[in-house]
C-alpha cells in the first residue's frame, strides 16, 4: 500500500496575508501539519503542493518535499482543492508514481495528530469508504435555527420549535481539517466527499476553523489548553 499527504498552500492568501507560514505559537502553522503527516509514519511522500517560494523553502525546511510548483491555473482564487489534488497525482503519474491513498492536508490545521490520522487510514481501509475526514458537532440543534430577516425571526424547521433539545438527532459539519482518499475512486470522480464518505467525529478542542484574526487568537488558545489537558 502506497500513499501521499498532499499538503495544499498556496500564497495568495487575502483575509489573513501569508496565512499559510504565519507563526502559530512561534512555528510557521504549516509546520504542524508536516510533523503530524511525517510522525504518523504512513506516508511514503509528504509533499506540499504551492506557488510560493517562500512556503517552499519552509516547507523543505520542516521536511517536506516540493516537488513541483502549481500552474497558474491551480494557484488561483477559483481553483478547487479537487484540481490541485488532481495536478498533483497526474504529475506524479508522469513521474511513474502511483498511490493507492491520499491524504489532503489544509496547511492551517495545526490541531491534526499523527493518532487521528492513523485512526482515518484505519476506518478508510476497514470501512471501504471513498473518503474520510474529520467533522466536529454543532453546538447547538441545527433543527432549531432561525433565520433573520428584516429583524424578523423564523424557524428554519417551524415543526421542532417545541422540540427538546435531547430528543434532536445530533448534526456535524466539517472540521476542515484533511480528506483521506482511495485515489481511484477520486479519480474517477473527481471529488473528495462522495455518497460513500465516512467521518471521524472530533470534539470542540481538537480543531478550529481560522479565517481572521479573531479566529487566529482563539486557535492558539485552544491549543494551549488542549496541551494541558
């Protein structure tokens, strides 16, 4: 069995400039990630995909390799994770290189461990799945949301307005973390969630979606706190 961790980094990154080698903690938050894929010892390459030289040579720094960089068209605003996954395999297939796995990383998930994502591959292999990846659950019912319009309130689902919250069935959503992927059967269809997805349910601690600064702050303080727990 072989497999690949495709980290993805690229560095036009708008809401939150050099988002992707930022220090988190006094690392470049991309380094956590190349530690997890490396520690966890299922990889036969941990490459990071970019178009930055800068995060290259971080990249090479912590470990990983950079191989290639990505064409213009994958180092847009628009490109999809899907097209980047796909330039990558495809140039490794020129290279003679063919994986039975893969594991998409996003850079700015410093919270992954090596542990989970064993506990991904195992659950991926065992389970026949296409995909797996990681999600957290809501806070809150979702059944119970509202909508806001005009200051006006309304149920999402007027019929659970009464409903107890424990009798709801629980709902998730993705952690944003990584997708771990047969490569045929993303081939195939070119998507990382399909109908045959599975996921690993995590907990509030064990990751943080970082999109300002706000964001940033709470990310490092949830890290610390998870460290001393």
């Amino acid at each position: 069995m072989s497999n690949i961790a495709i980290i993805t980094a690229r560095g036009g990154s708008k809401r939150i400039p050099r988002k992707n080698i930022r220090p988190f903690l006094g690392k470049p938050i991309l380094a956590y990630v190349i530690d997890a894929a490396q520690q966890s010892g299922l990889f036969d390459e941990v490459m990071v995909s970019t178009d930055d030289d800068e995060i290259a040579a971080i990249a090479r720094q912590y470990g990983a390799s950079v191989p290639f960089f990505r064409n213009a068209e994958t180092a847009d605003d628009y490109a999809t994770t899907a097209q980047v996954l796909h330039e990558v395999l495809s140039q490794y297939e020129q290279q003679g290189l063919v994986f039975d796995y893969a594991c998409c990383l996003y850079p700015t998930a410093p919270f992954v461990t090596p542990q989970l994502l064993r506990h991904a591959l195992t659950t991926l292999t065992d389970r026949q799945f296409d995909s797996v990846y990681p999600v957290q659950p809501f806070s809150f019912p979702i059944q119970r949301a509202v909508l806001l319009r005009d200051a006006k309130v309304q149920w999402f689902q007027p019929e659970h307005a009464l409903t107890r919250s424990q009798d709801l069935e629980p709902a998730y959503h993705d952690a944003g973390q990584f997708y771990f992927f047969q490569v045929k059967s993303f081939q195939r269809s070119q998507r990382l969630i399909s109908d045959n997805s599975g996921g690993i349910i995590i907990s509030e601690l064990e990751a943080h979606d970082i999109d300002n600064e706000i964001d940033w702050q709470v990310a490092e303080m949830k890290f610390q706190l998870r460290a001393k727990l």
